[in-house]
C-alpha cells in the first residue's frame, strides 16, 4: 500500500459487534457491545480499552472481547483520535482521554441497571483508567492493566495534578506543515508497522490480521492528529504515580516477559499494598494474542475474587 494522507479503502469495523456512536465532552466516541442472551449477568459488565500509538484501535482487543462476550457483557470503546471515534485537528489530552473514559462508563451504567464496570486497559490507557477510578470510584469496580506505563524506569512521576509530559518544541517541530503528513506516513508504512509490533510481541510470530488492520486505520484521514500528541508525550500524566497510589478497589497487573515491556522496576511503589496484583505473564506486551486461555484463566481469578 502507497503511503498517503487517506485511502479511498473504507475502514471495516475492528469488531464483530454492534458499534454505536455516541456524543460526549470528548467528541463522538465509538462503542462495540456485546453480551450472552438469555443468561443471568453473574458479572457486572467490562470495558476494553485499547492502547495508544499511531495505529490504535479495538482491534488489539479482538481476543479479550470474543472470549468474554461469552459469559458477561463486554464493551470496547476506541479512544478520541482512533477507530471510528472523532479523529479532529484538536489537542489530545490525558484529560481529553478520561473524559471519554467516563462518557463511556455512564453510557454502560445506563444500559446495565446502574452497574459499575470492571475495566481492562491496555499500555498508556491504564493512565487514563487509573485517573477515571479517582475521579469516579463509583463507576469502576476493579481495573485490569496489561503492560501498563508508569512503572518503568528509576523516575517515578508526581508532578503537578493533571499535567502532562508534553513537550511542546518536538510536537511544533513534527507537526510542520511541509512535512508532517510525510513524518506520519513513514511511521505507519506497512514494514514500520510490522517493525513494532516485533517489539511489541517480543518475536515475528505477531498476529497478521491485526496488523493487516493496524495498517489500514492509520491511513484514515484524521489518522496522524491523536499520533503526533502521543510522540511528543502529551498523553502521559505527570502526576501518574500519585494517582496509582491513590486507588483502593481491586487492581491487577499483567507484566510482560518479552518485548519492549518487561521493565516493572517502579512497582515497589504499590506491590505492597494489599489491593495490587502484579502477575508476570509469559509473551510480549499482548499475551491474549498469543495464549489467550492461559491469560483469561489468570485474569478471570481476578474478576470473580
């Protein structure tokens, strides 16, 4: 496929599913919902929410979402600037992130009897999960982070409430008008694509339908919006530490063993208190695409404790 701005290939949806769209502070947002008919709900309802990069969307959460709508009702929400979600020329924000994380809490709360969902992030999106659980505690019961941020590295972050890692000049000097459609075409070319998600899986054993799919959102126009506040760090919270310390429902960890995520050195800040779960789990940062049972066996412990 020729880079380009967009391609005349509409974009199919990631899900098997029913997908609304619904309109919140955050935009319109794209939902997938699905659920077991004529079972009881011996569980409350679950939310997926993919990662952020320059070709996301909740086709990373095709495995988790099949398995589940199964045996509970499962929604997946695709984030503003992804998927079918508004993908306008506006600042993309932590703040912009969470607020659609609550639009979307609501609109399940609205259709599950007033339920509060579990939740599932994925990467950076357990920042957003994590804020939405301290602002909202009501609305989240127990959150599931796989291969969150925040944990890596000797620095933890505690800076200011609410601010970012944004970096201004480097978002400036990307967003050129000369070449920043170039700069984004480059990042998402096929071959590129491919490239991180080796890194992403640990090994080239990567699944090539989601990558087939990876290739094709990006080439959407308003792709490169959301991508380029994600490069120039402004979608990571500063205050991201105090936040994970802040929680006291239920949190459970899924740490990867291959690939660019393995590095969870910074978790000494929680592991000790009694509500955090931190489990290695044997893959790269997506273990669902690679032992799915396995990974649901561990997780579902979690859900049903």
């Amino acid at each position: 496929m020729t880079p380009s701005s967009s391609t005349s290939t509409p974009l199919p949806q990631s899900l098997s599913a029913l997908r609304r769209d619904i309109d919140s502070p955050a935009g319109q947002i794209s939902i997938y919902s699905a659920g077991p008919e004529g079972q009881a709900k011996a569980l409350p309802p679950l939310l997926l929410v993919h990662s952020i990069n320059a070709a996301a969307s909740a086709a990373e959460l095709l495995p988790l979402f099949e398995h589940y709508r199964q045996h509970r009702w499962v929604y997946a929400l695709e984030l503003p600037g992804f998927g079918f979600s508004d993908r306008s020329d506006r600042a993309y924000s932590p703040r912009l992130m969470t607020d659609a994380l609550h639009a979307a809490l609501a609109f399940i709360k609205s259709e599950q009897n007033g339920q509060a969902a579990d939740v599932l992030a994925v990467s950076l999106s357990g920042e957003f999960a994590a804020r939405a659980k301290c602002e909202a505690a009501q609305s989240i019961r127990r959150i599931a982070l796989v291969s969150p941020t925040g944990f890596s590295g000797s620095q933890r972050r505690y800076g200011p409430a609410g601010g970012t890692l944004g970096l201004p000049w480097l978002y400036r000097l990307l967003t050129l008008n000369f070449w920043r459609q170039a700069i984004f075409n480059g990042l998402t070319r096929p071959g590129v694509i491919r490239y991180f998600l080796n890194r992403t899986w640990g090994s080239s054993n990567i699944d090539e339908v989601f990558w087939k799919y990876c290739v094709l959102t990006a080439r959407q126009a308003g792709a490169a919006n959301a991508p380029f506040y994600f490069v120039s760090a402004f979608l990571f919270s500063a205050d991201i530490n105090q936040l994970y310390e802040q929680l006291e429902d239920p949190v459970w960890v899924s740490m990867a063993t291959r690939g660019d995520f393995t590095d969870y050195l910074g978790r000494h800040t929680v592991e000790n208190k009694p509500n955090w779960q931190f489990q290695k789990i044997e893959g790269g940062a997506l273990p669902f695409f690679e032992d799915l049972t396995g990974f649901t066996e561990k997780l579902d412990q979690f859900w049903q404790e």
